[in-house]
C-alpha cells in the first residue's frame, strides 16, 4: 500500500474520531434541575431539525437523533419557515421538587408538540398552540413529573404558518410557576381593564360633547384590546375546542385593524385637514393602503410571508405618518399634539425594548415581558389626556368668545342708551348740527392741506439757496401745526356728534410705549429736561384702540414737555391683571411744570379753552388736546384723572382696562440679564430708580451708584456698567468720563440724554461697548445682550461722523476714485487732501505733514512704490504711514507692498467700511484735556483683537516684551541726538502700540512722533521722560496683574 493511501486512511479515522467526540459530547450535554426558585432558561442548549419533504415523526425523529444540531446561540428566533422543525434538549432533575414545568413564552405558534422520553419510549406527549385543542395556559405548557436523577430527552415540534418561530423554552418548578401564573393573570387582568375603563369612560364623554376624535379613540382602544387579546394568548381561554383554523391563518388582520383604527384616530384628533396640511393627503393614502391590504389578506391573495411582510411595512409607514403629523400639528400650535407625541414615544420604546428582549439582545425578566404592554398602556392614557387637553381648550375658547361676545353685547347696548339719552333733548340736536358743520369743514381743510404738505416736503431733496430751503423749513413746520389743528377740531367734532368709533385690535404695548419713548425723550432732552420711563410687567398682547392710546399718551406728554421747563418728566406704565381675562393698564405722565390751580381745572376739560390769556399767549394751542384725550379715554372704558399743585407740577393718571391676549408679560426674568452683575450709576434718583427696577425684574444683580467716590470703592470685576451722563449734569461730564474708562467691567455702556458723547470724544467707543440715549427700555436691553445692529446707513453714517480729526492725502490717478474718497469723508471730521500723481503727492508732502497717506501703486508717470520713497526722505512726512491702494489680491503682491516700504494694503474697490477701520487704526483724535486713560485697557486690547483673549493676551505680552529694549533705543539715540534715527524708533513704536490695548502710551508715542517730525525740540525734551515713566508703569502695572 503506498504512501498516498496511507494517508488517506488516516484521514478518515480522524474524521470518524471527531464525529465520535462530538456525538459523545452532544449525547453528555444534560441540564440538571436543582432550584426550585428560579426560573431555567433552556433556549441556550436546545438542538434543532428543520423538516424537509414530509412532516416527521416521534419515532422519526428519535431515529435521528443524531441528526440534530446545536443551537448556535441563546436566541431561540429559527425565522419564518414553510415547514415545522423539531428541537431537542436533556434534563435531569437533581432537586427535591418532582412536579415541573415547561414553557415557550410565545403565543403565536400554530402547533407546539411536547413529547418527553425516557429510556427511549414517550413517558408523556402533549399537543398545543393555536390550531390545537390542549392549551390550558395563554402560551404552550407542559406539567411533568421528574424522578431524581432520571435523565429525560424533551423533543418539542412547532410550526407556524402567520408568525416566525420563536420558541423561547424555560424550565419552573410547579410552585414557582402558580405564582407566576397568578402574578401575569393579576397584571394582564389590570391591562385590559385600565383599558376597558379609559374605553367607556369616553364613549360616555362622547355621548355628551359629540366630538368625533371620541369615538374615534373609543375605536382604537378595543382594537388594541382584541391585539393585545390574541397576541397575549388569551384566546385559547374563550375557544375551549381550539381556535377555528381560519383565525389562526389571518392573525394579522389584527395589525391591519389597528392601523386603520390609529389613522381614524390622528386624523380626528389632530383635525389633520387644519393643523396638519402636509400629513393630511399621505395619511389618507396610507388609510387606503390598510384597508386594500385589508382586504388582500381577508381573501388570501398572497402567501403567508407576503402578507406578514405587506402588513408589517405599510403599518410601520402609516405610524410614522401619524408620528410626523403630531409634530406639524405641534409646531403649527397646536398644544394637545405634545401628548400624541409623546404618547407614540412611550409605545415605541416599550415595542422595542420587547422586540430586543425577544430576539435575546436584552435579557427577558418581568420589566422586558411586560414592558410592551406597559408601553400600550401608557400610550392609551396619554391618548386620554390628550384629549382632555384639547377639550378643555377647546371650551375655553367657546367661554372666552362667549364672554367677549356678551362684553361687547353690553357696551353695545350702553352706548346705544347713552345715544338715546342725547337725542331727547333739543341742545344736543343742535350741538350734532353744529359738530357735523366742523366736521364737513375741517375735512375740505385737510384736503388741500395735504397737497401743500406733500409738495413743500418734496422741496426739502431740492437744491434750493439756503434762504429758500429756511423758508420751505417754514413752510413745513407751519402746515404741520396747521394739520394737527384741523385733526383735532375733527376729532372733537366727531366726538359731539357720537360718531367716533373705537377700533380694537390686538397690539403690543411695549411697543407702543417704547415708541412714544423714543419721540418724547429726544424733545425733552433738547430742553435739558430728564426723561424718566418707569415701567412694569405688562402682557405681550391686549386688545385696544392703538391708534386712540397713542393719541392720548401724544396729547399728555406733549402738554408736559411744553408747560414743562426744567426738572423731570416722569412716564410711568404699570399694569394688574383682572378676572375672565381683563388687564388693567394704569399710566402716569408727570411733570415739574407751571401747575394748575383748583379752581382752573374745571376749565381745563372744557373745549376750545385755557387756564387764562397769558397762557394761550404763552403756549398757544386749541385747547382740545385733554378734551379729545378725557372723551377717548371714557370711549375706551377708561378713566383719566388729574393731580395738580402751581408751581410744582401736575400728574395725569389714565386707567384703560383691555383684554389680555397672551398670558406672557414682556418685563420678566430674562436669562440673558439672569444673575448678571450690574452697576447702575446716575446721579438722577428718578431714573436711577426706574432704571434699577427694570434691570432686577429681568433677574441682574444691580448695585446702584449715585456718587463717584462711591463708585471709586467697587473693585471687583463686573459683567456691566451702566454709566448715565444726564442732560442736568452737563458741567461735571468730563470728570465723569474719567472714571468710567478706568473702571473694571466686562462692557461699559454709555447712557446718555444730552450730547452724544462719541461725537463730542471721538475715542470713547474704544473704552465702551455702546452709547445709548435715556431712558433705559427692553429693547436698547436687548439689543446690548443680542448686539443688534442698527441699519447699515445710519451705523455707517455714524461711524463717518466720529472719525478723527486727522489730514489725509489720497494719490490716484483716476479723479472719479478721488470723488468717491470725498463723498464719503467730506461730512466727517477728516480733511482730505486729493492728488492725481506721485510727483504732484511728493510736493505736497514736501510743504504739508499729514496724519494718513493712501498711495496708488500704478500710476503713470511716477508710480506708487517710487512716490513712497521720495516721501520718506521728507521731513514732514518721513515716518507718516503709508498704505497701499491696490487691486492686486496676491498675498505675494501685499507682502511685496509691505516690504517695500509701506505700511499697510487697502483692496480696491475700496470698500467704506475697511477705509473707516483703516483710518481709525493709523489716525488718532486728541482726547478732551480732562480725561486721563488708563495705562493698559483690557477691553480696548480685546476690541483690537475682535474679542479673542488669547490673541489680546498674545500681543500685549509680545509689545511689553520689546518695550524695555525700544526704550533702551530711545533713550540712547536722544542722548546721542540721533534724530533721523530717533523717528524711526519712534515710528515703529507708535505702529505696535496701535495693535494692543495701551491707550496712554499710544497717546505719547504719537505726540512725540508728531513733534520730532516738526523738529521741536523742546517739545520731544518734556516727552521723552513722560514716555520713559509711562513705560515703566506700563511694565509694573503687568507684572502686578500676572
């Protein structure tokens, strides 16, 4: 025999072996039974046998024992299959318990056969499942007895022809499982009854409101009860005889009756058609969908595996149909949708934590058996909750119009008996008549009149001589007061003639408020008289006249500021809400004007008529303002009375009651202001209050300041500094200013009520984050937490007009790019200086310094690059920087540019806003004499640094690093008279310091320069020292805060 069939021998003996071994092992894997307490899951070591051709025997199949293979895994799903298969597994009872019980805990299996061997021969058999008549239990069980130490073989078949099979098998002791049973009877017994409950408790809701989403929920409860009733098992407990083999093969009708019934649900609930536009159309396809798969399945069109997976994928489509339609019906405000969501939410959870625990990804205990029910259950009760939320608004609704409708019902009919009451007697007759006269001939007054408004106002945009546009001027402001005559004689006129209609709508009245605000503050400023605006918690909409409210409030504030002419004007608004949804607004404008006496109040109410001649001489007007405001008011169910003492002023107090539309008030706890700690400085007490009071009711933590030296003593570092600069305390402004910059705060802002000081100090925005105009309103609040930016034109037109005061020379040699340069600085403080050649630019810098030079680089003749070098050698202009204005947009090209001289690189087109940061780095303004800046200003070297700390903090230690050896230089060159050399250690420092936060510094560097380039000499001798001084203080001050 050779070598070759040696080898094969061998081969098939090792063969042979292994297929020894692992019968022996497989015949030798036996569960023993020893605890009674627990229950043993046998999914693990189960041994399976699919049928092929033909359904197999107990005798077959104990014939082919060996045949059977190991479970791979402990996930007892064998998927869906068209035949049954068989599973095998060995136990011993090793314990003192004899009475046991098996299990699969899986209802949906059509047959599950039990057979137990022992010595080869069927000692007990059982036939269960659906389509079978033994099962006593809602899934297949089987009670045996187990003698000690007996090993027995469990040969289970099971087939299914609407499910996949799943047979998890598990092993109890008979006390063990009496308790579980009772324990899952109790648990199942209260499912269906929580739901039979929720069930008739809205079918009789229904029978009371007729909502259709009632009936409609009552529909899907009992189709989850029959769900959860046949794929709970509980079916084989009615039909004692077995399930008719019909229901057994259409079990997924059920899913179908489910869907339908959920679809009928979101569809009325939700009132998809209205709150749900774009789930609508698909959710009624999908309807369609169901009852033809319905109805596919009822007849048998399709093959068991085909109509399980036609049902499951349309359903799971048609649920997140009904899913997304809770979320547009949400989003569309619909508040009830939130426990739809939610309620779909809970059942997805539950369906999957079952679905994980059945496939063997979770472990199967209590919590993942139940857990799906659990899940339909909740999803039942949040359904009803969700429909107790949208009757219970819908009701209020009905209340709120029912109650709105009977309000006006009830002004109705007053103001009807008030008509009826006037037209008995003779006088008001003729009053009507007289009225109506007025009203006829104001209204062919204002026709005209508005001709002459319009045209005159269009001769503003002409280009007339000065003397004519004053006299347009004229013109403008006479028709204006002549308009406001003839509105208010028309308004009067309507008032007696009972024709005046309020017109209520929604509006917001802080808003309005602010709006008034804003007119009012700015004229009362123009007369150094301070504004005070104290507000409170108003709601964010009520219903009102808006047009007649601003009306009133004009006519009161106006009558102030102009019997008003020194002190304050106070605008208080404060507010209470009502019962049935009534807000009362409760306004108060105060003044320390001229005052009215007892005695000429009662004329002060009376038409066409003033306290005496010396004040209509005095103040001119009709007469009808607090006229027409008592009778809007009154209209407005309102009440306006007056408190008044010569001398020292008068209060006028309005109460409107209006209905409140939303429930949201405007001034509350913000999480913008929330903790933020403020210092609130004004010397003001009435707007330091009235400001104080509206920071803390949006949460911010206000220290209020009223002194300097007060203000001297607060050292901590702060999130804000609200500094007020007011219009009665112009003469202590700049000392004011002093100690603003110096003082430690994450942003400073400026208010405000006379000057701009950012006009009047053109570096104050390098030291505040914003200035902003008294008084303090939610809005300018806002806007500080949110900086919003104000509209491009007036921003820009803003940042033109504090430009420093610095001489620019600007070389081009197209004029039209020159003309652009002066339309856009010729209204700034800059004096531009233009040239259309480099020679031309190489002159004037010969007889004139300038602050700024802006150099074409191509130009004919003479170039850029070749202008720039002849103007270094000048005097005047060795060290001025020079930037480069260049289309080229290399980074190659600007380097090259910078290299060759030049000090910075300019883009064309030139773009406004880079040309005005361009100026403001290179130029600097002389500050007011009186404001001293700190040595190092940390919120300036952030601005510099467009807010990044780490890049603020980089340069400022980068410059104090070279700082003592430019000094160094400095002071050798002076002493050595080196003064070519001095400006241009000068110049370059003068460059770096414009990169980071030393303003003091960076102010003598630039006189210094200023005054070596003008070769004063005395001039350079007092501010080498000061700049000597202030760079070691510089120096200590950084070496104290590291």
């Amino acid at each position: 025999m050779t070598t070759k069939h040696y080898f094969r021998v061998l081969l098939l003996l090792a063969c042979l072996a292994c297929i020894t071994v692992s019968s022996l092992a497989r015949a030798q894997h036996i569960q023993q039974l020893f605890d009674e307490q627990s229950t043993l899951d046998l999914s693990d070591s189960l041994y399976f046998l699919f049928e092929t051709d033909y359904q197999l025997t107990i005798s077959d199949v104990s014939r082919r024992r060996n045949d059977f293979l190991m479970h791979p895994h402990d996930n007892p799903n064998f998927g869906f299959r068209n035949n049954g298969m068989w599973l095998l597994t060995r136990v011993a009872n090793v314990s003192n318990e004899k009475d046991w019980v098996f299990t699969i805990n899986f209802s949906q299996l059509d047959s599950v056969d039990f057979y137990v061997v022992q010595d080869g021969k069927v000692i007990k058999q059982s036939h269960q499942g659906k389509a079978q008549k033994e099962q006593r239990f809602r899934v297949p069980t089987l009670r045996v007895q187990l003698n000690n130490s007996e090993p027995i073989e469990l040969y289970i078949r099971i087939e299914s022809r609407s499910s996949s099979l799943i047979a998890p098998l598990r092993v109890q002791a008979e006390p063990l499982h009496s308790s579980y049973f009772q324990m899952d009877s109790l648990l199942w017994g209260l499912f269906y009854g929580g739901l039979l409950i929720l069930a008739v408790y809205n079918l009789a809701l229904f029978f009371g409101v007729k909502e259709k989403s009632l009936i409609a929920y009552v529909g899907y409860i009992l189709a989850v009860i029959l769900w959860q009733f046949v794929w709970g098992g509980h079916t084989h407990l009615i039909f004692s005889s077995g399930i008719p083999l019909w229901l057994v093969g259409h079990s997924e009708l059920i899913f179908v009756i489910i869907g339908i019934s959920s679809g009928l649900f979101t569809v009325t609930f939700l009132e998809t058609e209205e709150h749900a536009p774009t789930a609508h159309p698909i959710i009624k396809i999908l309807l369609v969908c169901q009852v033809l798969t319905g109805v596919a399945c009822f007849i048998d069109l399709l093959p068991p595996i085909w109509k399980n997976n036609l049902v499951y994928g349309v359903g799971l489509i048609a649920i997140l149909s009904y899913i997304s339609a809770g979320f547009e019906a949400f989003f569309n405000k619909f508040k009830p949708a939130r426990y739809f969501i939610f309620a779909w939410t809970m059942l997805a959870t539950g369906a999957i934590i079952g679905m994980l625990s059945l496939v063997g990804v979770l472990p199967s205990n209590d919590f993942t058996t139940y857990c799906f029910q659990v899940g339909v259950f909740l999803e039942s009760g949040l359904f009803s909750f969700a429909l107790m939320e949208k009757s219970r608004s819908q009701l209020e609704n009905e209340v709120e119009q029912a109650t709105n409708d009977l309000r006006n019902n009830m002004e109705l009919i007053e103001e009807q008996n008030a008509r009826l009451d006037i037209a008995r007697k003779d006088a008001i007759k003729a009053s009507n008549v007289k009225s109506q006269f007025l009203a006829n001939m104001s209204h062919e007054i204002r026709t005209p009149l508005n001709a002459i408004l319009g045209f005159s106002k269009e001769l503003n945009n002409a280009a007339l001589p000065p003397d004519q546009q004053e006299q347009v001027r004229i013109v403008n402001t006479a028709a204006d007061n002549l308009l406001t005559i003839v509105n208010d004689v028309l308004d009067f006129s309507k008032i007696e003639a009972g024709k005046l209609k309020i017109n209520n709508q929604p509006f917001a009245p802080n808003k309005l408020l602010e709006e008034m605000v804003t007119i009012m503050a700015k004229s009362s400023h123009s007369k150094r008289i301070e504004f005070v605006f104290d507000l409170g918690p108003l709601p964010e909409k009520l219903i009102g006249d808006v047009f007649r409210i601003k009306q009133v409030l004009n006519n009161l504030l106006s009558n102030a500021l102009k019997f008003t002419s020194h002190g304050i004007i106070r605008f208080a608004v404060h507010g209470r809400s009502l019962p049935h949804g009534i807000h009362e607004l409760n306004i108060t404008v105060e003044d320390t004007g001229i005052g009215i006496s007892r005695q000429d109040r009662k004329k002060l109410f009376s038409a066409f008529s003033q306290i005496d001649d010396a004040l209509n001489r005095s103040y001119q007007g009709t007469g009808l303002g607090l006229v027409i405001s008592k009778e809007l008011v009154r209209l407005m169910n309102g009440e306006l009375t007056l408190k008044s003492t010569v001398g020292q002023g008068s209060t006028f107090c309005v109460s409107l009651r209006m209905n409140q539309l939303s429930q949201k008030f405007s001034l509350s706890s913000d999480e913008d202001w929330q903790n933020k700690r403020v210092v609130l400085f004004d010397p003001v007490p009435a707007t330091r209050r009235a400001s104080a009071n509206m920071l803390s009711a949006l949460g911010a933590n206000i220290i209020s300041v009223e002194s300097l030296d007060f203000l001297a003593t607060l050292n901590d570092q702060y999130d804000f500094l609200m500094a007020t600069v007011p219009v009665s305390k112009l003469a202590y402004r700049d000392s004011y200013l002093s100690r603003f910059v110096h003082f430690p705060a994450k942003k400073r802002v400026l208010w405000y009520s006379g000057p701009e000081p950012f006009v009047q100090y053109p570096s104050l925005p390098q030291h505040f984050y914003s200035q902003v105009r008294m008084p303090m309103t939610l809005t300018k609040l806002d806007n500080l937490v949110h900086q919003q930016s104000t509209p491009v034109k007036n921003a820009m037109q803003e940042r033109i007009e504090i430009l420093p005061r610095a001489k620019v020379l600007a070389v081009d040699d197209m004029e039209m790019n020159l003309k652009l340069l002066h339309t856009w600085l010729d209204n700034s403080p800059v004096a531009l200086t233009t040239t259309i050649s480099g020679q031309d630019a190489v002159n004037q810098c010969q007889t004139q310094e300038f602050d700024l030079i802006l150099m074409d680089v191509q130009m004919p003749g003479m170039d850029g690059l070749q202008a720039t070098r002849e103007i270094r050698k000048s005097p005047l202009n060795m060290g001025t920087p020079i930037v480069a204005v260049t289309a080229h947009a290399f980074k190659e090209e600007q380097e090259r540019l910078l290299a060759s001289g030049m000090d910075d690189y300019l883009p064309k087109p030139i773009e406004v806003e880079l040309l005005i940061d361009l100026i403001k780095s290179w130029c600097h303004d002389v500050e007011p004499s009186n404001i001293v800046f700190p040595s190092i200003d940390w919120q300036l070297a952030l601005k510099r640094a467009n807010q990044n700390q780490n890049t603020a903090r980089e340069l400022l230690e980068n410059f104090i690093s070279l700082l003592p050896s430019a000094i160094e230089i400095i002071e050798s060159m002076w002493s050595a008279r080196d003064f070519t050399g001095l400006k241009a250690e000068v110049h370059k420092l003068h460059g770096a310091c414009c990169y980071t936060g030393l303003p003091r510094l960076q102010e003598l560097v630039s006189e210094l320069e200023s005054a070596l380039k003008r070769e004063l000499v005395e001039e350079v001798q007092s501010l080498i020292p000061e700049l000597i001084k202030e760079s070691e203080k510089v120096l200590s001050e950084n070496n104290g805060t590291h």
